[in-house]
C-alpha cells in the first residue's frame, strides 16, 4: 500500500473518531456562544430582548464607560466579580488544604481501603446537588443543627446568623468541589516516586528541604490541575449562592442568571458572561504558559 | 576508634509480614568494613542484603544491635545526618531537575557558598565522564548517563562511605562491564568504601575486595572473591558463586586422598590440601568446579568420571558441556575452546570421560541441605 493512501486512511480514520465529538461541540457549545456574544454588543429591548444596533455600552455599565443616556456604570457589578473571584479563591485555598494532605494519606493505605476511600470521595456525585445543599440549609438555618448544637453547648446565647453569609456559600462551595479537586491532586500523589523522597533524604535534607524541594515540585501539576478545576466552575457557579446566599449573597452566577431570567435583559447577562469567560480564559493561558514551561511530562488538565 | 569504617554489631531485623507473621531479614549480623575497601553484598532476593544496606543509610531502624560509622554510633540518626550517600537501584533522579541541580543537591542543602558549589559540581560531573551537561534533564540522558550523574550526586558531599545498591541491574550486558571496571577505578581514585549490593555473582566476583555472600539473614562468608570461590565454606555458597558440580556422601580415608562415596556409587577422590579434612565416615560434599574437568582418553591416569552428554554449547571462550552418569546424577564441564577436536568426537560418541586433579577438589563440610533449599 502506498504512504499516501495509508496517510488518506490515518486521516479518515482520524475524522470518524473525532468527528462526532466535533460536530457536537461545533453545534452545541459554539454556535450558542457566537450567537451570545453577538447578543451582548446589541441593544437591550424595552420590554425583553433586543435590538439589532451596536451598543457596547452593556460592556460599560460594568467597566465604567456606560452611556449616561440609557444606563449609568454601577460599580456593584465589579464588587460582584471581585467577590466572586474572593470566594473561588478561597474555595480553591480551602480544598486544596482538605485534598493535599489526605492524598497522601490515602495513596499510602493498602490496596483495598485505598479503593474504599476512593469510593467515599466520590460517593457525592450519587445524591442530587440540589437535595445535598438544601442538607446545608437544614443544618446553617437559624434553627437548624448548627446552632441546636452550639445553643446546647451554651456556646451562645442566640443563634447566629449562620446562612445567607459568604461564609455559607464558602461552606457550600467547598463541600460541593472537594472531589474536584481530590482526583488531580490524588493521581499526582500517588505516582508520586518515594525512591526520590528516600534520595533526597540520603543527600541530606531534612522532611522540610524535602518537601519543599522535591515533593511539592513533583505534585505541583496536581495542584494546578485540580486549583483550575475547582476555580473556572465556583467562579460562575450560581446554585450554592442561590440556596445558601439566598437574596443578601449574590455571586456573578446568580447575576448572569438574574439579567436573562428576571431583569430580561439578555445582551446585559450576554456581556457579563463574556466577560466572566474573558478571566478565566486569560486564568488558562497562563496555565498553559506554565505547562509549557514544565516540558513535556507534565500532565493535561486531568 | 578503630580502623574500620563500618561495623555492624549483632543487627537484627524482622519485617511484618502483610499476611500476618515475620520475617527475619537480619539474623544478627556481625560486619566490619575495612577503610578503603571495596566490599560487595551478594545474595539472592530476600536475603537481607538491601537491608543490610538500608541498615547503614538510616532507611531501616534495627530491632537491636548497633550500627557505627567511623566510631560513631549512628543507630538512632536518620538517614539525613548519617555521613553515608546512596546511589540507589534506579538511580532515583529528580525528574524535575537538571544534572547540574540533581548533582550539586547535596551542597545545596548544606548551603555551599555558590561558587564553590558550582566549581564542586563540575568537578563531580568531569570525574564521571559528564562534563559539560548541567543543563540537560535527567530524562534526556541515556541509561548509563543517569547512572553517571547518580554516581556523581553521590559522592559530591564527599561522604564516609558509599552506599550502591544494584546501581549497574538496569543497564545492557557490555555498558554494565564498563561501569563495573569505572566503578573499581572511582573507588580507588576517590579513596572511600563503597558498599555494594547485588544478586550478580559475576559482578561480585569482578569488583570486590571483600565479597559477603548472605543468605536467609546471616552472612555465609565473607572473604577476598579468589577465597569464596575456591574455598566456599558451604554448599550454599559454592552454589551461589559459580557453577559446580556437588557430591555429597561418606568420607574415607584413602592413602594420603579422603575418598568421598555417593549413594549412587562414584568415589570422588579429593587431596584435601589445607581446609577442612573430614575424619572417616563422616558425611562431606566434594566440590569440583566445571573448569577443572578436563576430557580424557580410556588410558587415563588419575580419576574420572563417565558421564553421557545430552548438549554441548559453544560460547566463544570455551565448552559448556551437559551430561549426566549412568545414575542420572547431573554433570556441567567446561573445556577450552582450543579442544575443539576432542570436544567434537565426544559429542559423536555421545559420551566422555572427565578427568580432574584430586587437589582441586574442595571438600565441604556442609551435607547438602543448603543445596537442596536452594534447589527447592
């Protein structure tokens, strides 16, 4: 057989392969954000939908360049993002802390409570989102477990404003992405090669100068991995805000949700989800850049 | 203080078994290593040699007994403040780091002045061959590359002694001879012990001063490699160390000669010059190493054994030839390659008559047990 036609074949065989996948994408998640982004330079309707003239100013009543005439900038939306971002982050800082040191604990059970625990990890993904949060509620609310416990403790004396705080969605949110970022940091651990902690140890370096010098460095793309896995989805996310942020605790999900659904504005929601897209496009660049550098070895997103 | 660098004092060992129970992999071990010396630890798997070798680096806690390096008692250190480096099995580089970094880790930890670290780990990597490539990645490195920069990681922090532990096992045939004669040379150069472990009896043989032969936790003997393998103390050993020919049975005294009679009927005829001489009827093995058969005629002077040959392989230096007597009892000689002629009509007849010389015959003490587990 001839290279060409093999070549020929390679291709083809390529393009089944790919191809569905592909055309699915193509129609199911481009095309939406072309049209969503065409959307958010259009002017928003009077009652509901929009206008076919550019108008960026839907991008400037969040930046700061609005068009007094219609709209004023309101630097709400950038507190939203700012603390949006402020809670992602700390989500991601408060899993990786639950995940990293428990992935070695874990990767060092036998066989067989290593799979245990491995099936407690993901167990979560069995029971409904919906029915695990509102468990949140059941348990921040003012007379819920949280504060029976604490008022039965005589540790206060009237219940604390527990839900409807950041720091319930911070709960929520790591009790909801938690698995997220177990599974990157854990497949890194474990293939962790304990030979090179034994070396390094050999060569003189104490458990501190071994973690930090070999350990973490080796782990890192886990880390990197599971921190962006974690982040792109509690930036947007809009459930754990919605049921334990209630009204007082909105986060850019809840914001975007509200310009399409209530306030009918959709190019408004339309430029604020693309801006949401922009950070975290420009968050993955800088991931990639950072693999790159790593060379050849280090993992994809996994 | 003493002369010796290491000395083990009645190390003992047991590991946890997963399946419940223990193993000993130390039996009390007594080890003095000479300074200088180039001393090898050679077993078969599970014979306790790795942790013999973890013993001294600080990677295993005895159970009892005493390790000191240079006089000092080091039992309790771990591994980081023992004056001891490793090369280890699979060389064990930081993947993440260039040659250079990976060499000058040890200096780095102590916090060597910079220029005196850089100037140290070219030094290091010039002395094995590597000068030059502080920037490449451990993974674009050939295999006796890697082992190269494991070498000069190891001994950059100039330490007492040298741990390798079957550094040579993953390298191809002829690349581990070389690394075998550079290893002797570093040795020599360098001026420090080297502990060397391996299952490699070959390697063993070529590089050690002393050679340690372990077995099931204790160590069978220990001695110069020339000693080992002429005069083994066991019927382990001269199993474990080269071919040999076993013969175990009664001993009797024959003229100045012991006549050793098998069960199955030969008389192995041994002169018994120097070592252990059996007294009449006691149980002894003869041992005859394949070298020292040679083909004979019919007329033959001296002893012989008939044997039926089943193969002969030619290996480039000499004749392997396999066979057994007429009572099935298994024979190996070797005969040079220079006897090509009688080789040949005797791989046509199907039969040969091995002639040896009664003082090269070895007598052990041993009656064939440590033979027979080894079989098992």
């Amino acid at each position: 057989m001839s290279t060409s036609t093999l070549r020929g074949r390679r291709r083809s065989q390529l393009g089944i392969l790919l191809g569905p996948a592909s055309a699915f994408l193509a129609i199911f998640f481009l095309c939406p954000l072309l049209i969503m982004l065409v959307y958010s330079f259009l002017e928003p309707g009077l009652y509901g939908g929009a206008e076919w003239a550019f108008y960026p100013d839907n991008y400037g009543r969040i930046l700061g360049f609005a068009n007094p005439e219609f709209e004023d900038y309101d630097p709400v939306y950038i507190s939203i993002f700012l603390r949006s971002l402020k809670i992602a982050l700390i989500t991601v800082a408060a899993t990786l802390l639950v995940c990293y040191p428990a992935a070695f604990q874990i990767s060092r059970l036998p066989d067989r409570w290593k799979n245990f625990a491995l099936f407690l990890i993901t167990l979560p993904f069995f029971a409904s989102l919906i029915v695990r949060l509102f468990i949140w509620v059941l348990i921040l609310k003012k007379t819920g477990f949280a504060n029976m416990v604490l008022a039965g403790l005589h540790i206060v004396s009237h219940p604390l404003e527990l839900i409807y705080t950041e720091g319930a969605i911070i709960v929520g949110m790591v009790y909801v992405f938690i698995p997220f970022m177990f599974l990157p940091v854990y497949a890194s651990v474990e293939k962790l090669d304990w030979s090179l902690v034994r070396a390094s140890q050999d060569l003189g370096a104490n458990g501190f100068q071994t973690f930090w010098r070999v350990i973490f460095p080796l782990t890192l793309p886990g880390v990197v991995g599971g921190s962006i896995i974690v982040f792109i989805p509690a930036l947007g996310n809009f459930i754990v805000p919605a049921v334990l942020g209630g009204a007082k605790v909105m986060m850019l999900g809840n914001l975007i949700e509200q310009q399409f659904l209530g306030a009918r504005n959709w190019p408004f929601g339309a430029a604020l989800a693309m801006l949401v897209m922009a950070a975290v496009l420009a968050i993955l660049f800088f991931y990639i850049r950072f693999e790159a550098r790593r060379g050849d070895d280090a993992p994809v997103l996994r | 203080m003493g002369t010796h660098i290491v000395q083990l004092e009645r190390a003992t060992k047991a590991f946890a078994l997963p399946e419940g129970g223990t193993i000993t992999a130390l039996h009390g071990i007594d080890l003095d290593v000479e300074r200088n010396e180039f001393l090898t630890l050679l077993g078969p798997s599970g014979c306790g040699k790795t942790t013999l070798l973890h013993a001294i680096s600080g990677f295993v806690q005895l159970d009892a007994g005493k390790v000191r390096i240079d006089g000092d008692d080091v039992s309790d250190r771990p591994p980081h403040r023992r004056p001891v480096n490793t090369v280890f099995q699979n060389y064990a580089l930081f993947p993440h780091m260039n040659v250079g970094n990976n060499v000058g880790y040890a200096l780095d930890i102590a916090g060597t002045e910079r220029k005196e670290r850089n100037q140290r780990v070219g030094a290091a990597l010039e002395l094995v061959g590597l000068a030059g490539l502080e920037n490449r990645l451990p993974r674009q490195l050939s295999g006796g590359q890697q082992q190269r920069v494991a070498l000069a990681r190891a001994i950059i922090a100039r330490p007492k002694l040298l741990l390798l532990d079957e550094p040579l096992s993953a390298l191809d045939r002829n690349l581990r001879q070389a690394m075998q004669i550079e290893l002797k040379t570093l040795q020599a150069e360098l001026g420090i012990s080297f502990i060397f472990v391996t299952h490699d009896q070959e390697e063993a043989l070529t590089m050690s001063d002393r050679l340690a032969v372990l077995n099931k936790g204790v160590i069978q003997q220990i001695d110069t490699s020339r000693t080992v393998y002429d005069r083994p103390t066991n019927a382990f050993v001269a199993s474990f160390i080269g071919a040999s020919n076993l013969f175990e049975g009664t001993a009797a005294r024959s003229g100045g000669n012991t006549l050793i009679a098998t069960a199955d009927g030969l008389r192995i005829e041994a002169a018994c010059s120097g070592g252990w001489k059996p007294g009449d009827g006691a149980a002894a093995t003869a041992l005859i190493r394949p070298e020292q058969f040679s083909l004979v005629g019919p007329g033959a002077k001296g002893p012989t054994i008939g044997i039926d040959i089943e193969q002969v392989v030619f290996t480039g230096l000499n004749f392997q030839i396999h066979g057994h007597t007429p009572s099935g009892r298994r024979i190996v000689a070797i005969i040079a390659a220079v006897r090509q002629a009688d080789v040949a009509s005797a791989e046509a007849d199907g039969k040969a008559r091995l002639g040896y010389d009664p003082a090269a015959v070895h007598l052990l003490p041993d009656d064939g047990t440590a033979a027979a587990e080894m079989a098992a």
